[in-house]
C-alpha cells in the first residue's frame, strides 16, 4: 500500500499520520481483486482559512487503483473529523462503483444465458 502524505498549511505529526493509514487501511476491502502493487493514495491534508466560527481542516483522499480515479474531500473542525468525514465519502463512492461494476456483470451473463436458452 503506497501513500502519498501531502500536508500545506499543517504540521504532519505522526498521530494524524498513524490515523490516516489506519482510516485508508480501511478502504483496501472494497477495491476488490485490483492488485496492491496498482493501488495508490494520496492524502492531502490542510488548514483552511480562519472562519469566524473557528479553524476548518481539509482532507483530500485520491485513490488511484489501476485505471479508476476517486476522490473525496472531506472538512471538519479537527484534522480527524475532516479525515473521517472524507474516508465516509470514498468509501460511499467505491461502494457505489464496486456495485456498478458487478450489476453490470451480471445483466452481461443474463443476456448470455438468454441468448443460449434460444438456441436451444
């Protein structure tokens, strides 16, 4: 698993790194049979610009799995909550893919079985 840590306007301490692999780690499951040597992420995290509510952290999370591109932003008030917030939303899309990529699977070996029933 190789991952790219970017930090702009943050100090990167080995806390919120630990807990950034470990959300990541989390995400290998739902890529399926892709290979780990063709999967990649890059983690971007930084500090937004003051609010008048307080600081707002950024976590960006790109995952690059072979061909396939997702990415996630995701901003909370603490650097964790921004990359909890992000992990949720990748892990929403590489569900939702994960599902595509098998429904269309399966209508491909329904319209086969159909077409092999007519012939016979």
């Amino acid at each position: 698993m190789q991952i790219e840590f970017k930090a702009l306007t943050v100090d990167l301490t080995d806390d919120i790194r630990a807990y950034a692999v470990e959300k990541v780690g989390m995400l290998e499951k739902l890529l399926g049979n892709i290979e780990e040597e063709n999967v990649r992420y890059e983690v971007e995290l930084a500090q937004d610009l003051k609010q008048q509510s307080g600081t707002i952290y950024r976590a960006d999370i790109t995952v690059f799995a072979g061909p396939e591109k997702t990415h996630a932003v995701g901003h909370g008030e603490t650097m964790f909550a921004a990359i909890d917030q992000s992990k949720d939303d990748l892990s929403r899309r590489l569900r939702r893919n994960k599902t595509k990529r098998l429904d269309f699977l399966r209508r491909g070996g329904a319209k086969i079985k159909r077409m092999v029933r007519f012939w016979e």
